[in-house]
C-alpha cells in the first residue's frame, strides 16, 4: 500500500501540526505538509477541500491537549483557567496560532471546550441568550488577544513610544507599567476585566428575575 492510499485526516493534520511546530507559519502550505508525508500535494485534497479546511483542523488538534478544569471549582475559575489554557495551548504550536486566532476551531476539540464554556456561563446565572453572547465574547477576547500575543512580544520601540504617551498624561502612573501587548500579564488583566463583567451581568439577570411585577 502507497503512503498516499494510507492517507487520513487525522494522519494529514497531525503532520501539519508538526511542521507548523518545527518550521513556523511559512511552512504552513500544501506542498510541504505533502512533503512530510511523502505524497502528492493533490493527494490531500481528497481528504480536505482547501487549505483553510486543512488548517481548521488543525487548529482543532492543538486544542487536544487542553484540559477540562476541575467540575467543582467555582464558575469564574473555570473560565479564566479554561480560556487560559486555550491561548497557551495555541502558543505552544506556532505554526498554526495565528490561525486558531482567526477562526477559532469548530472541530471536536473545539466544541468539548465550548461545551464546558457554555455549562460555567449557566451555571452563573445567564439565561441562555445571554450565556451564548457571553461566551462568544470570551471567545472574542481570547482570539485578540492570541493574536497580539503570535505578532508581539517585548519592551521594542513601539512599546518606549506608546510608554511615553501614557506617562504624559495626567494623573497617569509611570509608563514602565504598561503592559507589553500581547503578554501574559495583559491578557490575564484583560481576562479578569472580562469576567467581573460577566459577572456583573449575571447579577442584573438575577435582579431583573427576582424583581416584583411591575416595580419601577
């Protein structure tokens, strides 16, 4: 048997997120992923209608790893340890973490992680409606700030400049404060401003739920 009839999807993305991991972004095309399973480019395109198909699916298997935070832990805890996790998981595979920013997976992995998204937003006291908005917004966040993270990275010239901008005005702390775009400290600030949100939100649900007939 060819390796080409021994092709899968599975076998397909598990090389891509090999060579996105040991080549980066730019080896992210058809013709080096057949490369490293030794087929036909073509080849891959009975398994998967373009490149973009490819590379949702990979985007799904660096979600594979990310575990399920403990059942027991407090709404809130679960989200910032869930959303964290993802955006870690995705940093840890170059080659595809600008593409998980962009199109957040919608594959197996992808919906096992929404699911438990959707049940912490419930379990906060948000109707459905609200639940769903709300995670599509933690989804939002997290995809911005995954790709600030994939294109950022240090104090650089930019940083100095912006730095001196916000020291400038009034009132304002020094700006060696600011934090690096994209980093782990500005995602976790920005994860944490998300939440008390939610939070927020959930207690007017509840207001609203428990308020008498026609108060004012």
């Amino acid at each position: 048997m060819s390796r080409a009839t021994a092709l899968t999807p599975d076998r397909i993305a598990e090389a891509a997120l090999r060579v996105g991991d040991r080549d980066g972004p730019p080896a992210m095309s058809m013709r080096r992923i057949a490369a490293e399973l030794r087929c036909d480019p073509m080849a891959l395109y009975r398994h998967f209608a373009d490149r973009e198909a490819l590379l949702d699916a990979v985007a799904d298997l660096a979600m594979a790893d990310v575990p399920e935070p403990d059942p027991a832990a407090a709404w809130d805890a679960r989200l910032r340890v869930l959303v964290t996790a993802v955006r870690d998981a995705a940093l840890r595979h170059p080659g595809i973490a600008g593409h998980v920013a962009s199109r957040p997976p919608l594959g197996a992995h992808g919906r096992r992680l929404g699911a438990v998204m959707l049940a912490a937003l419930t379990e906060a006291g948000l109707p459905p409606a609200k639940a769903v908005q709300s995670m599509q917004a933690l989804i939002a966040y997290a995809a911005a700030a995954l790709a600030m993270a994939v294109a950022a990275g240090t104090r650089d010239e930019r940083w100095h400049q912006v730095s001196e901008v916000f020291a400038a005005l009034p009132g304002a702390p020094p700006g060696a404060q600011l934090h690096v775009v994209g980093s782990a400290d500005q995602f976790a600030f920005g994860l944490r401003l998300l939440l008390n949100g939610i939070r927020a939100e959930a207690g007017l649900m509840t207001g609203e739920a428990g308020a008498t007939p026609g108060a004012q």
